[in-house]
C-alpha cells in the first residue's frame, strides 16, 4: 500500500497526523510519503505543485490530501495560488470522479441543525465530475481594467456519459435509485447532459432514474435528504451541493471524498484549509478519517478494513467523543470536546480488524 500524503495548508497537517494514528491501527502495513503542495510548497519550492510531488503522486497508489489555501496567497496571480495546483493536480490524474458521501448516524442526529425526523437514515452519495465544466472550460478571462469577465462551460458526451455510468453502477450497488441533476431549462449544456444521463440509465434496468433541476435538488436535499441515493452532477453543481449536503450531519469537517478514474486515486476531506483555526488542535479529523475508509475501499478492495474505520468512527460519537465544531442542536455541550489528535485515537483504539 503505497500512499503519499500531502499535508497542504491551514489544518491538513494537523488532520492528516491524526489520521496516521487511524492507519496504523487499520493497515500497519502501508508504506507512506509526505510531499508538499499549496502555498506550503510556494514557500519551500516555489510552486504550488512542485514536480517531486506530482511525480510522487502519479507513482503511488493512492493519495491522502490534508487542504490547500492561505491568507498570504491574496495577491498572487491566480495561475500561480493554491488552488491552480490542486486543479492541475486533479486534472494530470485524471480523476474524473470526486464521490462525497454522507451519512446522519444516530450519534450525529443531536448535532443537525434539521429536525431529527427529516435527517434521520440519510445514506446518499454525491457524485462530482471533477475534470471539466466551468471551473476548466476554455476561453476564460477578466478584462484588464475589470469591466467584465468570463467563464466557459463545456461538456463532451464522452465526460458526461463515464461519470453517469459511474454513478449508475454506484447505485445498482445500493439502494438502486440515481439522479442526474443539471439546469436543462437553461442551459445547452445542461441539455446534452440530460440526454446523454438518460441514454446511459437506459442501460440499467434496476436501478431507478430520475433527472431533477438543480435548484429543485437544493431544496430537495434539506427538506428530505432521504429521497437520495445517488446524485450525479456536473462540477459547479457538485462543487456547491455537496457543501449544503455537509449540513445535514452538523459539520463539513465529518466529510470525506474520493476521487477516482484516474492514474492514482486521490482522498481528501470536504472542508477547507480553515487557517483561523490553524495549530490550535481544534480541527476534526472525521473527514480525513473519513477518507481513509474511502481509501481502503476503492484503492485497496479491503472492504472489511473500510468498514472497521466506518464503525469506530460511529462508535466514538456514540461513546460521547467530539471536536469543536459539533455542537448540539440545544446549544448545551453534552461533554467538553476533545482535541484533533484525541479524537483520532478515539477512533483507532476501537478499531477491530479480524
């Protein structure tokens, strides 16, 4: 198990320490790489994605990614930011699927801001394109006095029709529901997605299709996330869904991610760099956590591995752990919260591998 981490900036170091406490207890076995990337690396190699670590990347097996982003990158081009990096990154791998699971467990209910019966039981999976749409569509640009600006978004059928299939296949899998989420009343190339969406389901006789708008889908996803199984988006959609989906469970930091499809598999959790909260050990690991179980699940086919860190996780909030940024619905603190590092070894000392 060859796995590079990359700490990043703000938290990712400190998520991806605790998340070695984790690994160690789950795969004792994994051989493991740090290299630096965002505005870490601008200011150790002059690059927000130096070539040692791409070359590292694309030669391991599977990437584990703390964040990227800093206040001190205000100024620099933005070629040349933190986030310039993490797209190349994502684009030479050629991970054209980000997955973003999220669950309500029942430990977690006290901590939604939803109602408990609303919440209750949700176990969807968003799927992100992740290579294309707005965020890579050519020509983009700004006039130099800043009178106007401009993005392109643009889909081919061949993108379209590798991340649907994905996600069909994701749900045949479960509870045999898919929805394709676009803006066809709209836009063009929310049209092509719905048609290629549908050409695609076609090919799945057991597995339920439905294509929804995505401001439909945002309403949808707060008052019965339920309903969902699997969603399957274009990249801005994703990028913003995914992000109101993280409510649900009362924190962004229990999220994790996997991105698929391409040369190496690349893990990270949802949330961001969060600099204010830097060093301070407040951040929550569960996301990194999180994405570890990913991990072992789609780079390593240890299913069994995946699941103990799943359920470890859950046991911890049910035994009364957590981190800053869960507070209950009440407002009370049921107990005082435990450092990032605590937390994580909460979670590995109850982890049962046979």
């Amino acid at each position: 198990m060859r796995i590079v981490l990359l700490p990043g900036d703000g938290v990712g170091p400190e998520v991806l320490d605790a998340v070695q406490l984790v690994l160690e207890a789950v795969a004792s076995d994994a051989s493991v790489q740090t290299l630096p990337i965002g505005y870490a690396a601008i200011l150790s190699e002059g690059g927000a994605l130096p070539d040692r670590t791409l070359e590292g990347c694309r030669a391991a097996d599977a990437i584990l990614l703390g964040a990227v982003g800093d206040p001190r990158e205000e100024g620099l081009p933005p070629a040349q930011q933190p986030v310039a990096g993490l797209l190349r990154l994502r684009r030479e791998l050629g991970c054209y699927a980000n997955l973003r699971p999220v669950r309500v467990p029942e430990a977690l209910l006290q901590f939604s801001p939803f109602r408990a019966d609303a919440v209750r039981g949700t176990d969807l999976i968003i799927v992100r394109e992740l290579t294309g749409g707005l965020y890579y569509g050519e020509p983009r640009g700004i006039e130099p006095d800043g009178s106007s600006a401009w993005n392109t978004m643009r889909y081919s059928v061949e993108e379209i029709e590798r991340v649907v299939r994905l996600g069909a296949e994701l749900a045949d899998g479960r509870r045999g529901r898919l929805t394709s989420v676009d803006k066809s009343n709209v836009l063009e190339v929310s049209r092509l997605w719905r048609d290629v969406a549908n050409r695609v389901a076609d090919e799945f006789r057991d597995v339920h299709f439905e294509n929804m708008l995505v401001d439909r889908t945002a309403m949808e996803l707060g008052v019965r996330p339920t309903h969902f199984d699997v969603l399957v988006m274009g990249n801005l959609f994703g990028d913003i869904l995914s992000d109101q989906a993280g409510a649900l469970p009362g924190s962004l930091g229990l999220l994790g991610s996997a991105s698929l499809g391409g040369v190496t598999d690349l893990y990270e959790p949802v949330h961001g760099s969060a600099p204010d909260i830097a060093g301070q050990g407040v951040a929550n690991p569960a996301g990194m956590i999180h994405s570890l179980a990913l991990m072992l699940r789609y780079s390593f086919a240890r299913e069994d591995a995946a699941q103990a860190v799943e359920q470890a996780l859950d046991q911890a909030f049910a035994d009364g752990f957590r981190t800053a940024d869960l507070v209950p619905r009440d407002g009370e603190a049921q107990r005082r919260p435990v450092p990032c590092a605590a937390f994580a070894q909460a979670v590995a000392e109850r982890i049962e591998v046979d």
